[in-house]
C-alpha cells in the first residue's frame, strides 16, 4: 500500500490490480504468460512499484511497472533449488536505492548449507517444516533424551521423522517378521505405534494426520543471527516463527 492511497493486490494467474483507494477506481494490469507474478511493491517516491517475478527457469527478477509492460531493472538471481524458494514481498531502504525480497521456503532449506552460505543474506527467510524443536515441550521424552545424547546439538526434522519411521518398522516386524507381513502389518486400520511426532498410522499408504492434533501442523521457523556457540555452530540459526 502507498501512503494509504493506492493498494496493489495480486491474483493467481499474475494479474496485478492497482486501487485507487481516494477515487475507488480500480486499474488491471495483466502480465506475461512466461512470468509468474509472486509480490509487489512500491519505491519510497511512489513513482514505481516493483514487482519480484519467477520465469520458467526459476530466477527471480525485480521489475518495473511501465505502461502497463514490466520492463526488468537488474539481472535476475538463479534460485538454488528448483522451486526451493518462493520470493514474497519486496521492501525498500527509505532512500530507495536498495530493496529487499522476503522469502518462504520449504524444507528442504532447512540445512546448515543455508545458514553458512547465506549468513546476513538469510536472515528472516522463513521455512516451513514438519518438525522443530523449539515448538516443543522441555519435558518432551523424545526431546530430553536427544538433549542427553547430543547435548548442545538439536536435533531437526528429518531426525524426527526417521525415528518415527524406525518404530513404524520395528513394531511392523514385531507382528510380521516378513516382508509381505509387514506390508500388511502397516496398512492394518488397527496398526498404530508412538513415535516422536505422536501416534503414528497410515490410511491408504499415507501416514494418517489428525487435523485436532496440534502437533501435527506444518511448523514455520525463521533464520536470526545468533551466538557463534548456538546449536548451529554458525552465527545464525532456525528460531520457531509465527506469520503475522
């Protein structure tokens, strides 16, 4: 929005609607086809609203409004996993010369790669994952006993999953020690075991989510900077996140 004045709003297929909020008149701009349109935003002086769009080689690009035509103002910045990173709202510095892009990832950024290489750069990119420690209880039984083992080291979400994994099997073996048992064992309605994350059990080969259970929600963590002795063992590392 522009000093309360014009409000720019974003549909699905791309098209930008610019809302001139004092004459309630309402101004489309459609986009090219190439281009997937994921945030805008205005410069400082309002004379510009820029826009971060996705071609189909997954690069994103800051672009210009003009004539109704987006004209690209630098080069465009290669994503490092294909559709790993998906470019959100663009922010300007109040003199408008430098801008910044935030961002929602899934989680396979959730790495120490991400915060090594992308250190300052990353800072409150937000990622979405299965799992986080932070979101769970201190006297969580799964959670001591890791603290136990690795101390300082927290573990993540693909620690997690795979142990639920590990316990799905050996209770599966416990019933079937045979591998067309076991299948048979794990697609039973009656089949259920604890693990990490809860009960777990599978419907129709999917493991089941109970949609009441609180602990079975997609968690958002965000990158911050941090002490260089964090569990990280970088200066920065993934804190539990909410999205305002």
């Amino acid at each position: 929005m522009l000093d309360n004045k014009q409000l720019a709003i974003v549909e699905s297929d791309s098209t930008i609607y610019l809302w001139d909020l004092e004459n309630n008149k309402l101004e489309r701009h459609p986009t090219p086809k190439e281009i997937s349109l994921q945030g805008v935003g205005f410069t400082p002086d309002g004379k510009l609203m820029i826009a971060t769009t996705v071609k189909e080689e997954e690069s994103v690009c800051l672009s210009e409004l003009l004539d109704q035509r987006f004209q690209e103002l630098a080069k465009c910045l290669k994503t490092p996993n294909e559709n790993a990173l998906i470019p959100g709202r663009v922010t300007f510095s109040p003199d408008g010369k430098r801008a910044a892009i935030s961002y929602l990832a899934g989680d396979d950024v959730y790495t120490p790669k991400t915060l090594e290489i992308g250190a300052a750069d990353a800072v409150g990119m937000v990622v979405a994952v299965p799992w986080h420690i932070s979101a769970q209880s201190d006297q969580s039984k799964f959670v001591t006993t890791s603290k136990s083992l690795w101390g300082n080291v927290d573990v993540n979400w693909r620690t997690v999953m795979s142990y639920d994994a590990t316990m799905a099997l050996i209770e599966g073996l416990k019933k079937a020690p045979t591998r067309d048992g076991l299948v048979k064992a794990l697609r039973s309605p009656k089949f259920t075991v604890k693990g990490a994350t809860g009960e777990v059990k599978f419907t129709s080969g999917d493991r089941h989510r109970d949609p009441d259970q609180s602990d079975d929600e997609i968690q958002l963590v965000k990158i911050k900077a941090s002490d260089p002795q964090s569990s990280s063992g970088f200066h920065y590392e993934f804190i539990g996140a909410s999205i305002d």
